[in-house]
C-alpha cells in the first residue's frame, strides 16, 4: 500500500450518529409519552421538523450550513469552541433553539408545557450524549490500516461536539495521524479547501488518497473535486445521485482492503 493516505469522514462512517440520534429521540418522547399520553411517534415527528424549520430561521443558519452542521446535533451541541463569532451566537441560542424545538413539537400534538419542553431538551442531550455507537467494523478496519498507510478523520461539525463525539468513543482518535474539523479550519465538506488543507498536513497527492464517507453531497462531491479516489460507504441502500458519482461504492468498511490494494 506504500505511500498511500485515507481519510475517514467521522459520523455514520465510523461513528453510527444517526442511531445515536434515533435512540436519543425515542427515549425521550417515551418519557413526553408517559407524561402526558402523547402518541409518541407523532412527536419525533413533529419535534424534528420544528427544530429543523426553526434551526432554518436563525441568521446562522448559513453558516452552520458552510460548517456543516445539522439542526439535530443543535439540539445537544453547546458551541463552546470555535474562532468565528458565529460560534458565539450559535452559543446563546443553543438552550433557546433546544428548549423551543420540543416546545413547538409538543404544541403540535396539542400540548403546551413548557416546563416539561425544558426537562426533555434537556433529556435528549443526555440521552445521545450516553450512546456513543460505533459500527462493528471500524476498530477492526483502522488496526489493520494503521500503520500501512496514513490516516486521517475529516468530519464536518462544531469542534466542541465532535470533540465530545470523540471523547465519548476515546479508543478512536489514537489511529489517526490528523483530525481535521471543518468548525476549526473555517469551511466543511464539500469545498475543496478543507480537502487540499488535510492532503497538506499529510504530504500526500490527492491521487495518492482515498476519501470514505456516507455522505455523496459532502465527502463524495468534495473528495471528487479535490481529485482522490472516493469510497462511498453505503450501507443502507440510499438512492444514488445521477450528479454525484463515486469511484467505489460498498456496503461494509472491510471491502477497503480490497480498494486499496487496487489503488
């Protein structure tokens, strides 16, 4: 494999976010459920498209779309850390965007509590915070890649939480030569600055380097503009995007020894 470089893209490549997420929203609409007789399932539904709506109002909202933020991660993120004074904005409105996105969901269902709003704000980030899924796979996938090859976590995020992501999961870090987070360079994927910024601190050309990721309009698109060869993790049989095409596409992380050894 010589002289060769993969960088990793962090949530549902390596780090299985969106059940995280999942599991964090059920819980705690359980509990709404067990207050109030909520159907709880109709509040998922309702509290992700308020928050998301609501998350789309905010004059951040531009900027966390450039980072590559998402409006669930806002719902448990504390913007802590980060230069720009976006990040000092995404602060102050964090426990009001929480709060107010279970307050609006469960207005749809007909009730209004915003005392209870609060307490399940406050629940669903204990909630994600004490489930930090990692695929089967990766641990296995990283040792027999360390070592071989260079290898870098590229991942879109606020560097607080993905931070936190990181810390919740402490065996993953140690395998990579670099962590990049598009919150600290000041861009996320798909521009191609963040791509030719990790090639950089690697020393690496980018047809030396593979990109993997879940995402075809981040880490695909991005990887493919930036000129190295893309692995499209898919793992769920999302549809394909007729603009954006991968040199690879797999199901499990393992079909990379056999990439690689092509590339």
């Amino acid at each position: 494999m010589g002289k060769l470089a993969v960088v990793f893209d962090l949530d549902d490549t390596l780090l299985w976010d969106e059940r995280s997420v999942e599991e964090a929203f059920e819980a705690t609409c359980r509990t709404a459920a067990e207050h109030t007789g909520v159907n709880a399932s109709e509040l998922l539904a309702s509290v992700r498209e308020e928050a998301r709506a609501l998350y789309e109002s905010y004059d951040t909202y531009a900027f966390t779309k450039m980072i590559g933020i998402n409006p669930f991660e806002g719902l448990w993120a504390n913007f802590t850390a980060g230069e720009q004074p976006e990040f000092r904005q995404l602060q102050q409105l964090a426990p009001v965007y929480r709060k107010e996105s279970w307050r609006r969901g469960l207005l749809r269902c007909g009730i209004d509590d915003e005392t209870l709003a609060a307490s399940l704000a406050d629940q669903f980030g204990a909630e994600r915070r004490a489930r930090p899924y990692v695929y089967e796979e990766t641990y296995e996938v990283l040792k027999y890649l360390q070592g071989k090859v260079k290898l870098l976590l590229l991942t879109n995020g606020s560097p607080d939480l993905q931070q936190e992501k990181l810390d919740g999961v402490p065996e993953l870090s140690p395998y990579f030569d670099h962590i990049v987070i598009s919150g600290s360079f000041g861009k996320g994927k798909p521009d191609v600055s963040i791509f030719t910024h990790a090639l950089g601190l690697l020393g690496i050309e980018p047809q030396d380097a593979v990109m993997v990721g879940d995402k075809l309009t981040t880490d695909i698109k991005g990887g493919n503009a930036a000129g190295m060869t893309t692995v499209w993790i898919n793992r769920t049989g999302r549809p394909h995007d007729p603009e954006i095409t991968p040199d690879y596409e797999i199901k499990h992380l393992t079909e990379l020894y056999a990439i690689l050894s092509e590339v």
